[in-house]
C-alpha cells in the first residue's frame, strides 16, 4: 500500500468515526481559546476544563486578567502543573495583547508565536480552531500515530507536522489533526493499547510496529 492510499484510509475512516468533531478545549473566543491552550501543556484537556471556568469567572478577557496578580492566577491554575511558567504567560501576553493588539487576540503565526509561553503549536490551534486557518498542530497523540501508520519517519514533532502537511490535503487539516488526537485517546492509545479496537493500525500499520506489539502480546 502506498502513502498515499494508507492516507486515504485515514482520512475516510476518521470521517466515518467521527462525522462531528467536539472540540476538546471549552472556550467562546480566540482570547479564553489562547488561555485554554497555554494550560493544557502537559496536561490533560479534563482538567483544563474543570480549571478554566474558576479563572474565567474572574477575568475572561486580557484587561480584567492583567487586574489579576501573577500570584492570583497562578493560585487558580497551579492544577494544570507548570503554574509559575504558565501564570507569567498569561499575564504577560494578556498585558501585550493590550499594548499591542487593542485587546485581540492576533489572526497571525508570527504575532501569536511572539506572545509569551506561546510556541508554535499553540499558535498553530489558535489560528485553525479560532480563525479557520488551516493549520496543523501535532500533540503527541499525533505524533504518535502517524509514525504507528507509517506516514513518518520523524523524531520530532516538527518532522512529522511537516510530513502531515505533505500527505494531507491543505483544506482536511483542521478537521483531521481533531480527529487524530479524538482517535489516539480512544482507540490508539500509548498504554493499554489493544490493536483489536484499532482499525486504521490493524489494516495499515508499520510492519515494525505491528511486531513488536503481536511479540510482546504473545508473550
């Protein structure tokens, strides 16, 4: 099977899992979208939800949020791990957003990846799920299954954002980098993977990674 058609599979057994797509963050604009995201670095998106409407119920918009101290929000947000980082962040890009982009959120790569804690795959979420652009963002359930499909070689996520884009039609990519990581958590998981409950792994997998699961499953 070629790439190209194993992207195929991808794309239409995502479409038929998944013909609507929950998105994972709550948020009602791109500014509680940016925060959302900032948080959810190395920590789940459930437990971003149960903490972002504490914050939000005190300053849901860059002029109450910089009324708060660092120290405040980092009180809020200290369940979602990294506080100290992430409370800076938001009140330093909260105070720029104000200086410099009359309160809104940037429609730009450039102008998001200048904020700070703000890298490129947070931007990448905000400008597709906010502002339509298409973009892909890769978390490591992406990360994950395109090389478990055999769609990359890449040891980075940077490689494999690359390779996504290359493989995946430009106007899919919103769509397909949610449904990816909506399938990674619940039928391709890194632990208690179970291939049975796997289809696009079972029929177009990696041989490599095919082994080494059947080899240690047999054990």
């Amino acid at each position: 099977m070629t790439k190209k058609e194993r992207a195929a599979v991808v794309i239409n057994t995502l479409k038929e899992i998944y013909p609507e797509i929950p998105i994972p963050l709550n948020h009602k604009d791109p500014y509680t979208l940016l925060i959302a995201v900032l948080l959810s670095a190395q920590c789940t998106d459930v437990r971003v939800n149960q903490i972002t409407p504490i914050l939000f119920a005190k300053a849901d918009n860059p002029y109450d949020m910089v009324k708060l101290s660092v120290e405040e929000i980092k009180e809020i947000i200290r369940p979602c791990g990294l506080s100290p980082m992430k409370s800076k962040g938001i009140h330093g890009l909260s105070e720029i957003l104000i200086a410099k982009h009359h309160g809104l959120v940037p429609q730009s790569f450039e102008a998001l990846e200048e904020l700070p804690a703000v890298g490129h795959k947070t931007a990448s979420v905000v400008m597709s799920q906010a502002f339509g652009v298409p973009a892909f963002p890769v978390d490591t359930h992406i990360h994950r299954l395109m090389y478990r499909w055999n769609l990359t070689d890449g040891k980075n996520v940077v490689q494999t954002e690359k390779d996504a884009k290359a493989i995946f039609p430009k106007e899919l990519w919103n769509d397909l980098h949610l449904q990816i990581i909506w399938y990674g958590r619940e039928y391709s998981p890194a632990r208690g993977w179970n291939i049975d409950k796997d289809p696009i792994t079972k029929s177009i997998g990696r041989k490599s990674v095919l082994d080494e699961y059947y080899k240690k499953t047999s054990r």
